[in-house]
C-alpha cells in the first residue's frame, strides 16, 4: 500500500491511494504533518483515508463492514 499527499501541510484530500501497484478509486487521502526545523525528517499527525462506495452497505449494531463485503 502507497499513500501519498503532496501538500501535506494542509487539509485538502488531494493524496492518493495505491494497492498492489493500481491505485484505488473513489478513495480519497489526507495525510497533515510538519517537517520539523532540521528539515530533513517529517513529522505526520495524521492520516485521513475517506473511501466513498457505489454500493450501500448497512452494518448492523455490533456487526463490521468486513463481513458485508464478503458476502458482496
């Protein structure tokens, strides 16, 4: 899995998702963080993934979004 975000000192879910080499659609990335005063490290303080489906999906109480998707 690749996450990148080019502007990841600011909120704006430009970044992008690639999984096994293809990227994703319909998911959006936002990765905010700081490079800290050496510049050389970066400091992340979060990572915001927003997948938007086509389907609808309903997750009973208690249950998960994975066992949905299974049986899609």
């Amino acid at each position: 899995m690749i996450i990148i975000d080019i502007d990841f000192i600011s909120v704006n879910w430009g970044g992008t998702l690639t999984v096994g080499g293809e990227d994703v659609l319909n998911v959006y990335v936002d990765v905010v963080g700081t490079f800290p005063s050496s510049g050389i490290d970066v400091s992340i303080s979060k990572i915001d993934i927003n997948w938007i489906t086509g389907d609808d999906y309903y997750v009973p109480i208690g249950g998960k979004l994975s066992d949905q998707l299974e049986v899609d």
